[in-house]
C-alpha cells in the first residue's frame, strides 16, 4: 500500500478486521529493522514537545546513531519546519514511501509533507458521523506512517505525539514492545497538573516512562520538572532554559546546524541527549543480554568460558525481581551498595537495618532509607551524578546464598516520596524513623544469583544494636586510627 494524501481519502466497503490485521502484520515487518521507538509526549500543548524531539533526534544522530521521526502530530504537524524539510518531495518504491532525510541523515515523514503548503488537515467524511471517521482516519494514518514507510536499518524511532493521551494508546496498541516514553513539560504548575494526568495513562497503561524533560526552565514560575520526577520516581533527563538563538534556529531550520555551535545552552542539550543516548544502548545491552558486554565477551574468549558463561546467561539472568527473590529480599538486615560518581570512582559500602528495611514496591522497584551517618553521603552524591546502582544481598546465615541487582536509582526526600512509596508505608504500617534523611528508590535493570559455594554460613551472636546512636564506645569509629590497641580486634 502507498501512503496517499489524506485530504483525497474516500469512503469504501471494505473488510476492516482483516485489513487492521493485515496493517499489523506490516507494522511488525517493517519494526523488526528498528532497534527502538520512543513515544515523546505531553499531556499539555505548548511546552515545545516537538521542539525536544528534533532536538533529541539530531542530537542522537550526532552521536552515531541511525534515527527516524515520525511526526503524529497530524493537525499541527512542525518537525519539517524545525529540520528544514518544508518543500521537500516523497519519493515511492516498491519498498514503500521514503522518508525525506535532513543533511545530518534524520529520516522524518510529517502529514506536512503530504498535503498542500499552508492547506489544513481535512477529511470527506459522513455528515452525521464525521468525528467516528476521523478518528478511524488518524489511526490509519499512524499505522502507515510506520508500516508503509521504507524506514530501513534504524537505532531508534522517535514519535512525536501531539498534547493528550490518545495517540499515544494507539501508539502503543501498535508496538506494544516499545521501548518508553519521553514526557516534556515546562515548570508552570499548570503543565505540571496535566502532565501528571498523562503520567498516571502511562503508568496505567503499564507503559514505561524514561524519564522527563523540562523546557523553559526558569522563564515560568514553578519545578514540574524535579516535583513529577519526585512523585512519580522517575528520571529528570534535563532541563532546558529559553534560548532566543534556539527559537531561531527552529523557525529557519536550522536545528541540526544549532547543535554544533558554541551557544551557551549547548551543555544543558548535550547532556540531555547524552543521557537518552545512554538509555538506548543500555536497552541495546539488555536485549544482548544473553551475549554479556563487549568487555565480558573478550576476557570469555581469553578464558575459554564463553559456553559456561551463555548457560549463566540464560539460566540465571533476569530483568525483574521473581518471588523468591522478593522473599530473601525481604528476609535481610544488610545489603552491600556499590555506586561512581561521573569520573567512575567508586564507593562501595554495606547498609544495615531491620528484616526487611530494604522494600520490594514490585517486581521492578526497590527503596531503601539512607540516614545521617558520619555526614560524608558518598552513595547519594555519587547517584546525583551518576544513578547506575549495585545492590548484593547474602544470606549468611540460612541459605547462603546472594542476589546482585543492579539498576539506576533516584533521590527522594522524605516529605517528596514518590506514591507508591508513601502508599506502601500507610497500607503496610511501615514505621518511618525520623532520623531518615533520603529514600533511594530503585529501578531494576538486571538480577542474578551470587551461589552460595564460597559463601560461610554464619551464625548470629548476642549483640544490642543502637540504632542512630552517637555513642564514639558503641561506634567504635576510631578503629582504624593511630592508637594503643589499635590493632586488637575486640570479640563482642
């Protein structure tokens, strides 16, 4: 089939069940030469969502990357205006239609590339019954824009979807298997009541959200962007100020050329781009996860151990939490923290605590408190520039057995606690201790056992733990310092 222009779309008899199977069918041809596709949405017009998804587009290009675009917005379609594709021609094949492509490679197809110059979006339809049809009309049109459109090899997808909700439900009734969503707000309060609306879809839908971007940051009043980060524990990707030179750019086309200037806004967008770049290759690493790195593969072919190791992948990897898992979670009083900062130094450090002051929200969320100590918070400030976290849980003392999850992790206040987590502490009791000063809230990547065959069961002794204390006798923190009987250790 070849993508026609909508305005010429007639009403005729036809077999409609088969012919959505059949769009299908294309749909999942046409993907399996892609490696991601990535919904960016808002629930409010006017925040510069489609300005995000040319900028997120071109800058993941420059990066190595092969991307498309499908603009969605039908009605108010913009991605051609901003990558300066306005007067260019699609060419058909027996492949399909081919996308337009910028000078940087994007390749983009836009409903403004389909119909007149300056023509609005219109549709012959039944007079009685026009809205039924041009909702039908919509949905075909998305489906084609993705089945009959020749996108070829393709590292990620992005869909640029107009302000609400439903486009993105028939986005993801088409790829179910969709890698996430990229949610755009500005700081107003606002935006920030009707994005969370659109996030509350997502999580209903049980779609994942990768994370959120606030535009305009500081020229409106308000922080949409870290408060639904907070309540909703999900990544803030980056926050980009108002840029005359960027709007520029925008109206004359020039969005990709932008990227490569010296304007000072560029460490803002670099970062952004930097951190869904990292999110795409880590989704690369996770649907390879049965290969292991490039780094575990070399010392495997060294070592011999590549087949041992192919079992382990695919016997004990997981990408969730199972319930035996959740159960020996549940059973420790100490878990073993590994995190880096931006440079990658590490800081690795045990955390202790009541059975179970380590909490399963689901199979893929754990949250932890992380209190005073000595002051330094080395985990906290690494997770601030770095959130990958690694967790490793031993049963010393009944199976021996540990369990490493690794993740990424954000920092939530105790008064800004993400729903789930405040849900759970009011419907479980979960006494709070005051002396609390973050939560840490996990999103688990990967899970796998650590065997228990080097690991010593041990046996519990006697020992009254003084929870928060100050006591320097009880916290014997001058162990390790210079003096007399510094190096006999004490039996408690």
């Amino acid at each position: 089939m070849q993508i026609r222009t909508y305005h010429e779309v007639q009403e005729h008899e036809s077999n409609l069940p088969d012919q959505m199977a059949e769009q299908q069918v294309r749909v999942d041809a046409r993907l399996a030469s892609v490696g991601n596709v990535i919904g960016v949405m808002s629930g409010k017009g006017g925040v510069g969502k489609s300005l995000v998804s040319a900028l997120l587009a071109a800058g993941l290009s420059k990066h190595g990357l092969r991307v498309g675009v499908i603009d969605a917005d039908l009605n108010g379609p913009s991605m051609p205006r901003f990558l300066g594709l306005e007067s260019c021609p699609l060419e058909e094949t027996d492949d399909g239609t081919l996308p337009a492509v910028t000078k940087g490679g994007l390749r983009v197809i836009s409903m403004s590339l389909l119909i007149e110059e300056d023509k609005a979006l219109t549709w012959r339809e039944p007079i009685d019954a026009g809205f039924v049809w041009r909702g039908a009309q919509e949905r075909r049109a998305l489906r084609e824009f993705i089945s009959d459109v020749a996108w070829g090899e393709l590292d990620v997808l992005f869909v640029d979807l107009p302000p609400g909700t439903g486009r993105l439900a028939e986005l993801h009734g088409l790829v179910p298997g969709m890698l996430g969503t990229i949610t755009v707000t500005i700081p107003s309060v606002a935006s920030q009541d009707a994005v969370a609306r659109s996030l509350h879809f997502s999580e209903q839908r049980g779609l994942h959200v990768l994370g959120l971007v606030e535009n305009l940051s500081g020229l409106y009043e308000g922080q949409a962007g870290s408060e639904l980060a907070r309540e909703f524990s999900i990544p803030l990707l980056g926050q980009i100020p108002f840029s005359p030179e960027l709007a520029v750019a925008a109206d004359d086309g020039s969005v990709e050329d932008w990227l490569d200037t010296e304007e000072s806004l560029q460490a803002e967008i670099h970062g952004l781009v930097g951190a869904v770049a990292d999110i795409c290759k880590k989704s690369a690493t996770k649907l390879a996860m049965h290969e292991g790195t490039v780094g575990e593969q070399q010392v495997q072919a060294t070592q011999g151990s590549r087949e041992r190791a192919k079992r382990f992948y695919d016997r004990q990897m997981r990408e969730d939490l199972s319930s035996v898992m959740v159960k020996l979670i549940a059973e420790q009083e100490m878990v073993f923290v590994a995190t880096a900062d931006a440079d990658g130094n590490c800081d690795c450090s045990p955390r202790f605590g009541t059975p179970g002051f380590v909490i399963t929200l689901d199979e893929k969320t754990l949250a932890y408190p992380e209190y005073r100590g000595n002051g330094v918070f080395a985990s906290l400030g690494n997770i601030i520039e770095n959130p990958h976290i690694g967790l490793v849980f031993v049963d010393f003392f009944r199976t021996t057995v540990g369990l490493h999850v690794n993740g990424t992790a954000v920092l939530h206040p105790t008064d800004k606690l993400p729903i789930a987590l405040s849900t759970y502490i009011e419907e479980e009791g979960h006494k709070v201790d005051s002396k609390v000063e973050q939560w840490v809230v996990i999103t688990v990547d990967e899970a796998y056992i650590h065997c228990a065959k080097h690991v010593p069961r041990m046996t519990k002794k006697d020992k009254r733990i003084k929870w928060g204390t100050d006591d320097l006798k009880a916290k014997e923190d001058n162990f390790f310092l210079e003096r007399k009987g510094a190096h006999e250790i004490p039996v408690r």
